[in-house]
C-alpha cells in the first residue's frame, strides 16, 4: 500500500503517506507502553523467582526467562527508532 501511495503521487510531495506514519508511530508508542509496564512486571516476578530457586533448573529457567524479556524490551526500543529514521529519510519536497 505504502509503495502504491508512492508511486502513484506524482509529486515530490509524500504527504499521502504522513496518516501511515503517524499510524506506525502511535502503534509503536502503545507497544512500548505495554512492553514497559507489562515487562517491568515480568521482569521483577522473574528475578524474584530466580533469588528464591533452589532448583538449579528453575533458576536457569528463570534466567531464560529475564533475557527474553530484556531482548524483547531492546526490540521495541529498535523499532521506534528505525521508524524514526525511515520517517525522517522521506523527503517531502521543498
């Protein structure tokens, strides 16, 4: 859809696909909202369940368990700022 906008702008002026931005932007803001709450919890019951471990099991589990949440955090930090930089890289004529 994007590349069909484009396309078939026929001027340097890109500001057909400024509402797809801003929509990218606002999904993103949610999701980085939700990983910080969401994840600050999950990152706190994780480390708890590793300190109380007795298993070396669960506590490599929980381990596990803390590096994906501390990936899947990065990821959403990433993805804001790739966005910002495509975002910014349009050149919108003048």
């Amino acid at each position: 859809m994007l590349v069909f906008l484009v396309a078939t702008s026929g001027d340097p002026n890109l500001d057909a696909i400024k509402p797809v931005i801003d929509l990218i932007n606002t999904w993103i803001t949610i999701a980085q909202a939700l990983v910080g709450s969401i994840g600050a919890l999950a990152f706190v019951l994780a480390f708890l369940w590793k300190m109380t471990s007795v298993d070396s099991r669960s506590i490599t589990q929980a381990k596990q368990w803390i590096q994906r949440i501390v990936v899947g955090t990065i990821g959403v930090e990433m993805a804001s700022s790739l966005v910002k930089i495509l975002a910014g890289s349009i050149h919108t004529g003048g």
